[in-house]
C-alpha cells in the first residue's frame, strides 16, 4: 500500500479555528509528500478510502456530534484500518473519541462521560486537565510546560538538536490520559505539569499525568494528545487572552515554537510518516511556519511557434487585453480578468538582464500571508494578482528568473521534437497557484491564448487532481496544462480525449530507441502507474514486493461554444522525483540496474517536449479515425487484462475485463457467472480508487 492521502476529519463537531490551523500545519509538515485532504462523514462511510490513507486525524472540537456521526460503520472501518497497519492521530477532542472512555467535565452542566467504540488507547481520557474551558472563547486556554519524554520515541536522536525536554505547548480543553489496569498498549510521548488537577475534585493534584501517547494497534499505530500539537503562535489574537494565566501565552509560544515544532516532527516520524525538513528550522518566524510561499511572474515565450508574424500577432493581442492602468508605474497594465487582476508586461531584452524587474515583482506579487483567525470574523478573499511576461525568442528568461526549469533547453527540445500545435508556446511559472486554475478561471486571457499553449510550474500551492484529491508534486514532478481547441466530430469524440493524453505519456518514453520495455503502465481511465520499489526511507510499511504505483494524472476540464470544444489537460507526472511513490527517471535507473544497460533519465524539460509531441501525433490519427486505431497501443500499456472486477450494485458479481468502449471509454467486462453477458462501467464518483464501486450497465 503506497499511503499518499492525509486525512482531516471535516464534519459536525469539528472546531472551525483548529479545522483551519490543523490544515495549514499539516501542509507545512507533510504537503511535500501528502494530500491533506478534508473528509466528512459521508466519504468515510460510503467510498474506498482505506487503500490511499497514509494518516487519518480527527481533531479538536465536540466529541458527541464525532460520536452521533461515526458511531457503527465509520468506527468499524477506522479500527480494521488501523489494525491493519493505518496511522491515526487524535487531538483534543479527537483524544477523547478515540479512548475506551470519556470522562468530560464530570458533574458539571458541561459533562460528557460515557466509553467510545474506537478504543484505541485503553483506559480513560480525563478531562479537563485545567479548569476553565469555554467552547466559544480561548478563556481556558495556557501555554503549558510539557515534558517530553524522549527515550519513548521511535526516532532518531539528532531530529531534537538539543532542544530543552519542558516545552510551551498550546492547551485548551484537553484531557489526560489514564490507563486501565493491565493495558501495556500504550506508551507516555509528553507528559503535562504538575498543576494538573482531577476534574472530579479541584483540590487534588494529578500524579505525572499523560498528555500524548502513543498506542499500538494491531499492525498500526494511533497517538493521541490532550495538548494543542499542531497550533503555532503566528496563528493566534492576542486579544483572545486576557486572564492572569494566559497573557503571555503567545510569547511563551513563540519562544519555543521551534522546539514546538521538532516534537510535531518526532511524533510524525514515530509513526512513521515522512516530515518535510525545512518545517523543523530554529526561526519563530512566522515564515519558517505557516506563510504560502510567494508566486512568481509567468513567462510566456513561443517554442514551437515559428514566424515573426505568428509571434507578433499573438504578443499583440495578449497585450490589447491590458486596458487598464495599475498601481506600480506608468507602464503597469492591467487585463482585469473573471478571477485575478493579471498585470502584462514585455519583456525586458539583453543578455543576462532580468526580463522584469524585482522592485515591479514584489509590488505586484504580495505574499499570500496566512494571520490569525478569529471565531467572530469571516476572513474575505482578496482578488488575486499575477504577472504575465511576454517574451520575444531574444528574451527567453535565464536561470536568475527560472532557476529551476531551464527555458532555453526547453525551448531547443521543443523545436528539435517536431509538433506544430501542442506545446506552440510555452509558459511557465515557478511557483502558481495552479496552471490549470489560472487558464480555466480567467477567461478573456483564456480566449486569447494561441492553440496548444502549455503552461508549466516547478512548484504548484493548490494543485488539483480528481475530485476532492489534490496531486502532491514535489520538485521534479512535471506540472503542465495544455490548451487545445477540440472540433465536434462524430468519430472523435470529446470524452476519449484523456485515453490520448494518457498514451501519449507512455508511448513518449517507451517509443524511445532502448526504452521500450521500461515497466511504464496505464491505469484505466488514464493514470499512469510505474513499476514501485519501496525506497530505503519510505514510509509504505504495507509493501514487502515491487508493485505498480501511480506516477502521473491527467485531469480535464472543458467547455462548449460555437461547435468548439476548448480543453485545459491537466498534468502530473513524476519525473524526476523519486518520493511519494516513483518517477520515470526512478524507473530508468533501476532498469539500468537490473539489466546492465545504459539509458540516459530523461531532464524535465525534454519530456515536456516528448509528451507534447507524442500526444499531437496520436491526437492527429484520433481526429481521422477515432481511438479504435489506437486501442492496440491502449491494451499494450494497460494493467486490466484478464484482471476481475466486482460488481458492488449487481450483488457483489464477479466479471473478467475485456476492454474499453472506443466511443465512450468505459471499462467492459464479461460476467464470470454469464459468459455471454457483457457490461459497460462506469466509475461511482468517488476520489479514491477508480476500480471500486464501479456502476454497471448490461450491453449484451
């Protein structure tokens, strides 16, 4: 099981302010790697998400809606789960849902006791462990001593870098956790103060009461915390703490935030789930902690285009589309466009100069800074600002501008593997927002841009895959969109359009000379999966043998006008990256490996120009005559010969995969039990796993 989704507990019950630091934490921690993905009750009870789960969290809020939603089904699933070998991690409220009992606040109008049906940890979590909680309010909150224990965790010991062992922690309303007699399950990871004091009688004293642990399950592992892990001090008002015992909360908070931090850090690594380094830096700053990393201009220059009037023509009319006069200068024009005010310049000439100006940059480009939420206050979005640079072939950007996706090599590569409409300009971006959101979402720019555009980013803030997912691209994994203008032909019809796209990456690499044997897959409708052999710092616990896992997506969006289909592909696909799963260059080297041959990896740049290119030669046959040509290819790359399916809405029926529909794409199977019956499928909508759930329709 290759674990790429982290998921957040988004239903009744969840504290709205923690739902929105949890989420920002663990995308500061595990984004590099993971999905953090929302999920209500909804998805957990009907779709298949076990498979792709690497943690699932529930967070702080109120355990009696967790407990009217999950109760029965979700419950069952999330224990089989866990003892299976999944991660869980509880917090605050979370901590208390997952004990085998509840004791919250006895005796008082706000009390909730009673035992829980997850049961992960033992015994009981007793709580409050300080006086004073309020659910609308920070009143009860404090910036607690806690003491780790370090000797308790499965890490290594260089990870703490000789941090103090009492660090400030967020708490507010939390529990400690008490053990049942005889329960050796469950491992202290912190414990809380001294001045902890039992609910059930102010006056006395709790003896080295549990504030985090750890509890095996089966073959995984859930941790829970009565403390506020995941909270940093950039995050929080100082005017919600205003009592004796918390005004200096922040402040504590910030002081130790690094230390706050590493022991995140560890308690993830215990789990054995990949932490992103540069999340455990030493600055309190809060830009080591929650601040969205600064988009960066985007620069358009022509590749494959070729003509000064071609060139000149398109040029001119992106730059008509600024009529209106910005803030940062007399040459700031700006396209007022459906979603972002997108500012157009030309580019700057000469060698070695800088192709737009840093001063004009950071005016424009303000970071995307992430403040304090307050319970009272809807946070408005602001319209967003981007740069578009247009660039002549004399004022393609160097490395100061595009440090990292080297545009003169693209360039080249463009040119010397011939396409004439995919990939006729190419734009790129080092850090977007989205490329496929930014083209899809501003529509006069949208209308404007020359067939076969591509636009490409290093890093992507909110990529987007099928869906609730999101795709993780970390840095070597090829992000791009792809404008084509698709024509309304009977033989070529528009939803086969991403069987293209997806051949096309395959087919690029494997119709290499050498290449052709390289263990590159397709996933029906149109993943592309690689042959995964578990790294040395994976954290996949659930694979012992190489296996198939995805390396790439295509996604696409469409819209209709005038008898034109206009289609925005988009793309990732790992290729230079050997973590989540594996890349194409991965593979490469491991065939290398194991068949003494010397292939060379395949730079990003170059497979931008192959996946383009081979996607118009095969778009070309497609549009003469459909994708029944190109179905022996299909078959050839596949994963699902012969491979049996169930048939959840025909009584669990078992069917044998025949193929695909030329004309619609959907997965034909026969019946095991009736040979002569065959079925078209189609996926149920769920973001997990194609394969499950699929809905059937007897055809013969």
């Amino acid at each position: 099981m290759v674990g790429l989704n982290v998921l957040v507990y988004s239903g009744p019950g969840v504290s709205l302010n923690g739902h929105a630091y949890l989420l920002r934490t663990l995308r500061q921690f595990l984004g590099h790697r993971y999905a953090i993905i929302p999920i209500g009750p909804e998805a957990l009870r009907k779709e298949p998400w076990e498979s792709k789960a690497a943690l699932l969290v529930i967070p702080g809020g109120r355990d009696l809606p967790y407990m009217a939603e999950m109760n029965g089904e979700i419950n069952r699933r999330i224990k089989t789960w866990v003892q299976a070998g999944g991660r869980f991690l509880g917090i605050c409220a979370g901590g208390y849902y997952a004990s085998a009992r509840c004791e919250f606040e006895p005796g008082t109008d706000k009390a909730v006791v009673g035992d829980r049906e997850l049961a992960f940890f033992g015994g009981a979590c007793v709580g409050c462990a300080y006086p004073g909680f309020n659910y609308k309010s920070e009143e009860g909150a404090r910036a607690v001593e806690a003491t780790v224990d370090r000797g308790a965790f499965n890490v290594p010991g260089s990870l703490w870098k000789g941090d103090p062992v009492a660090v400030r922690i967020h708490y507010n309303g939390g529990g400690f956790f008490v053990p049942d007699e005889g329960n050796s399950d469950a491992t202290v990871l912190v414990r809380y103060p001294s001045d902890v004091t039992s609910p059930h009688d102010r006056s006395k004293r709790v003896d080295s009461p549990a504030a985090v642990v750890s509890c095996k399950v089966g073959r995984g592992t859930a941790v829970l915390s009565g403390l506020h892990i995941e909270y940093a001090w950039d995050f929080l008002a100082p005017s919600s703490y205003t009592q004796p015992y918390n005004r200096g909360l922040i402040a504590l908070m910030r002081n130790h935030d690094a230390y706050r931090r590493r022991l995140l850090g560890a308690i993830f690594t215990h789990m054995k789930i990949s932490v992103n380094p540069e999340a455990l830096g030493d600055s309190p700053d809060p830009a080591h902690s929650m601040r969205v990393p600064t988009i960066t201009p985007t620069f358009m220059v022509p590749a494959r285009v070729s003509g000064v009037a071609a060139i000149s023509s398109a040029m001119y009319a992106l730059n008509n589309l600024a009529a209106h006069r910005g803030d940062c200068g007399a040459a700031d024009m700006v396209l007022r466009d459906t979603a972002e005010d997108i500012h157009i310049v030309t580019a700057a000439t000469g060698a070695g100069a800088r192709r737009v100006s840093v001063e004009y940059q950071n005016a424009v480009l303000q970071p995307d800074d992430i403040g304090p939420v307050s319970a009272t206050e809807a946070m408005p979005e602001s319209r967003k600002h981007s740069v578009l640079v247009l660039c002549t072939p004399d004022s393609v950007p160097g490395t100061n501008e595009a440090p990292r996706f080297d545009m003169h090599a693209a360039v080249k590569y463009m040119q010397a593997i011939k396409a004439h409409t995919a990939g006729s300009w190419l734009m790129y971006s080092d850090t977007t927002r989205s490329t496929q959101t930014f083209l899809e979402r501003n529509q006069r720019l949208l209308a404007q841009l020359p067939d076969g555009t591509v636009n490409v980013a290093t890093v992507q803030l909110a990529g987007r895959g099928r869906g609730r997912n999101t795709w993780v691209a970390p840095v070597g994994c090829l992000q791009f969109t792809m404008l084509i203008r698709h024509p309304t032909l009977k033989q070529a019809p528009v939803v086969m359009m991403q069987y293209v796209m997806s051949l096309a990456i395959v087919e690029a690499v494997k119709t290499l000379p050498g290449y052709e044997h390289l263990p590159l897959r397709l996933k029906w409708p149109n993943d592309v999966h690689a042959l995964h052999t578990r790294a040395a710092d994976s954290d996949d616990s659930f694979d012992a043998e190489p296996a198939y896992a995805k390396v790439g997506g295509i996604l696409v969006n469409s819209s209709y006008k005038s008898g034109e289909y206009t289609l925005l592909f988009g793309c990732g696909i790992n290729v230079a990256n050997r973590l989540p799963t594996t890349s194409i260059n991965s593979v490469i080297r491991d065939y290398n490996d194991a068949h003494g041959t010397r292939l060379d990896t395949i730079p990003l740049e170059k497979a931008l120009a192959l996946f383009t290119a081979k996607f118009e030669e095969l778009y070309r046959q497609f549009l003469a005559f459909g994708f029944e040509p190109l179905l022996e290819a299909y078959y050839r790359n596949w994963l699902h010969s012969d491979q049996v399916v169930t048939l959840a809405d025909r009584s669990y029926e078992k069917a044998r995969v025949v193929g695909i529909s030329a004309a619609d794409g959907q997965l034909q199977v026969r019946s095991l039990n009736s040979p002569h019956t065959v079925y078209s499928l189609q996926p149920d909508g769920n973001s997990f796993d194609m394969l499950r759930g699929l809905i059937s329709r007897k055809i013969n």
